[in-house]
C-alpha cells in the first residue's frame, strides 16, 4: 500500500501528456468479446483497472497482447461464459461483459458488480434494456444468469434517467441483435462516442452516439478494427485544477476544451484561462484569485461527477463560498473529512457541500476513499502548506497513470512513498 508525500506550495509549469480514458479503454476492451477477430485498441492507458479486466477477458477466452500502449484482443471463442464475483466485484465496468457473452453465445453467468464505494450503484437499467431485447434474466447467489431462447433482438428502450454504462452496454449487446435498437434518454458521454466509433469500424451500424438518441441495426458479425481511445477528460480535468490550486502554466497533451463540457466555463470563472492549441489544451493560472462559484454534476455536458471531489479542492482556496452539489450518486462526499484535516472549511448538507474558501490550507496525513476523491487530496496536498500524506494510494493508481511522475515532470514536488504496514 503505498503512499504520495506531497510538499505543497510549488507552481506547476511545462507539459504533460494526457493518457486514453480509463472509463473509455475499458469498454472498448469489452467490445472485444464481440467479434472472433482481432481489436487493435492504442492509447490503452496502464492502470490497475485495465489490468484487471485483462485478466476477466483472459479468464473468458480473449487472448490479449500488448506492446506499450497497444492492445490487441482477439477472442476466437469464448471459452467461459462465466465472469466470476472474484474480479467483477473489484471494477464495475467488468459487469458490461454480460451483454456481448450473451449476443455470441446465448447465455451468460455474471457477477452483480462491485466497484467504488460511492453508494449502490445498481445496474437495474442494464438489465431491464437486455431484457426488452430478449434476454430471460434470474439472480441467483449473487450472479446475472441470462440467456436468449430466441437470440437478441431490437428494442425501442427509454431510459428513466441517465446511465453511461447501461447506454454502453445496450449498444454492444444492440450491434449484434436482430432488427433495430432505440436508445432513448441516452448517455452523450465523450466515452459512448469512442466505443460508438469503435463498433462503427468493428462493423457496427450505430447512429446518433453523443445525442440523446441512438440508433442501432444489428448486423449478423463484427469484425477486427484498430482504434484509438479518447483522451481522458477526467484525468485532462484534475491536472487543470491542480493548476488551479498550485497555480502555473500546464500543456495538456492530447487534451482539448470539448472534452470538458460545460466545466470549461465553470474552471474559467473559478479563475483559469483555457486555450486549445495544435498538441493539446494549455491551463493556466497566473496571479488571478480562486473565485467561489457553484456547481452541480449532472450527466455530460454537464459538470461531470467525476470531477466533484477535486473541483471542491479548489473551492477549499477560493475568495468566497460555493455550493457544491452531488446529483448523480449518493455517498460521494467521503473526501470531505479528509480535506477537512488540511484546514478546508466544508459544511455538508444533503447533497450538497458549502464550501468556504480559505486562504491557505496545512499539510496533514490524508487517506484515500475512493478514485477520484484521491484526486482530490493531492490538488488540495499541491496547494497546501508543508507535507501531505496521502495513504491508500491504490485507489489513485486504478484511474491515473504514472501521476507521480506526471506531477514530478513539472515541478510538483511529491514522492511515492512504500508503506511498510
Ligand atoms: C460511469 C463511470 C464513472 C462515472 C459515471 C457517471 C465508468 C467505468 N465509470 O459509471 O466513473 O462516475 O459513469 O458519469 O465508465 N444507476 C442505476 N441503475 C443502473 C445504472 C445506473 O440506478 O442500472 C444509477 C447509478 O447508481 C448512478 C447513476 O445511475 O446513480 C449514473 O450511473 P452511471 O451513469 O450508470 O455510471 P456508471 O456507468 O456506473
């Protein structure tokens, strides 16, 4: 378990190169099961959560090669039609498996997942738009069991609210199903266009991805295709209010302004300029104060849940008082205590958090609750004064690669640390 002594106080200045989406790599990978021939994946950044479903994929069939940060998948057969409780219980994005098991092999058995700890986080719409396209589904002992007596097949589904991944996984299972697929009040995600186009150049008849509309024909196969995954906004987001927070100047390679959605406005009224250039999107924050604004997450475009916990981190340093509300999970607060021991001046209510900006923050041991709220610790950790510890660092490592290098290359001063405990 290792842990990241960041020594505050340091601007951060140069350039750093924005790895492939994690939520984006992982799907993609999935959509591997869907066709017998090979899926060349490039950008595939090397997380922990990757590695993972490498092993689910391995354990399915897939045989996986990779070289740097190219991935190939081919998935002759798939050898179990079984994803055990063991690996899916460790990464939710893993339960996507059942939809492609199930349209090549008419049945599949997969764990209930398990995830981050940010609250129930059922998959109740996965399993109802499989079922509208044909899918007979029981639970048992903790398992999906599903099968298609009668294949897959088009559905009209309207979505009661959003979901990234129950709109993912609808449109793997929908590429292969027999007839026409409506989803409705669908996800618009930069992450649904990605795996959209990937199974556009598998073969895939797919139309409308990043509406709220989308329209799928099922075509009898998928081929191989090579693709490339999207820029990661969530890890492109962080760096930007670690710059926020420490001040500074960063080149976000690979980055740019659309993936933020409508964060943009909100990091540049917060106090940042943004810039897309040829390579990538420059953040910078020179001698302007932190402005209190307020926030709520909703779906893309709008404020992304993802980026709740480090955009508080922010607001913990701004001249005022903001409102930060949570609206897409329940029990994602959890890194406020942990802000609150460097000094942050946080009052939850509900779901949402008043935030009263301070002029400094105070080094102090943390601990890491979840991915993101990670995050947040070390944004807070680079503008505060002295040394923060931020412990359980395994959390950080399933989302952002290399960050400690990343950070070190441009002048942050943080160290991974081995914990002996
Ligand atoms: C994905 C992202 C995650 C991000 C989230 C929202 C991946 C691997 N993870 O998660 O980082 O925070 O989108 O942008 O891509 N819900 C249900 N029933 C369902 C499915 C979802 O009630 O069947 C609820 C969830 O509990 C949550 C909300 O819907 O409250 C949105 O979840 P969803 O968009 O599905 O998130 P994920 O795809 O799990």
């Amino acid at each position: 378990m290792d842990k990241l002594a960041i020594i505050g106080g340091r601007e951060l200045y140069g350039e750093l190169a924005i790895s492939g989406a994690k939520n984006s790599a992982l799907k993609v990978m999935v959509a591997a099961l869907l066709t017998a021939d090979t899926l060349t994946l490039e950008n595939v950044p090397d997380l922990a959560d990757v590695r993972q479903l490498i092993q689910l994929l391995t354990h399915l069939g897939v045989e996986v090669e990779r070289e740097g940060s190219t991935l190939s998948l081919t998935t002759g057969d798939i050898s179990s039609t079984e994803a055990p409780y063991d690996i899916v219980r460790k990464m939710r994005a893993s339960f996507n498996v059942l939809g492609p098991i199930l349209a090549r092999e008419g049945k599949a058995r997969v764990s209930l997942p398990g995830g981050c700890a940010i609250g129930a986080r059922p998959v109740d719409l996965h399993l109802k738009a499989l079922e509208a396209m044909g899918a007979q589904i029981e639970l048992d002992e903790g398992y999906v069991i599903a099968t298609t007596p009668s294949g897959l097949r088009g559905a009209e589904i309207t979505f009661p609210f959003v979901s990234v991944g129950a709109t993912e996984h609808s449109m793997m299972a929908a590429a292969l199903a027999v007839g026409e697929t409506v989803l409705m009040n669908a996800a618009k995600e930069p992450e649904i266009i990605d795996l959209a186009e990937c199974l556009i150049a598998m073969g895939a008849r797919i139309e409308g991805a990043g509406t709220e509309t989308i329209r799928i024909k099922g075509v009898a196969s998928l081929h191989g295709a090579t693709h490339q995954v999207v820029a990661d906004r969530i890890e492109m987001g962080s760096y930007a209010m670690a710059v926020g927070a420490a001040g500074g100047e960063l080149l976000l390679k690979n980055g740019r302004r659309a993936l933020l959605g409508e964060a943009d406005v909100i990091l540049e009224q917060a106090g940042l300029t943004l810039s897309d250039e040829e390579g990538g999107l420059r953040v910078t924050k020179w001698g302007r104060p932190t402005v209190g604004t307020n926030v709520e997450t909703a779906p893309f475009p709008g404020f992304p849940t993802d980026l709740q916990a480090q955009y508080m981190a922010l607001m913990s340093l701004a001249d005022g008082t903001s409102v930060i509300c949570e609206k897409i999970f329940e029990n994602r607060f959890m890194h406020v205590p942990e802000l609150m021991r460097l000094g942050a001046d946080i009052h939850i209510d509900g779901q949402c958090a008043t935030v009263k900006g301070k002029k400094v923050l105070k080094g102090a041991p943390v601990m890491a609750t979840d991915l993101r709220a990670s995050m947040s610790l070390i944004v807070a950790g680079l503008a505060a004064e002295g040394q923060t510890m931020v412990s359980r660092l395994y959390h950080l490592d399933r989302g952002f690669e290399r960050l400690d290098e990343k950070l070190q290359s441009v002048g942050a001063l943080v160290e991974r640390v081995k914990d002996e405990e």
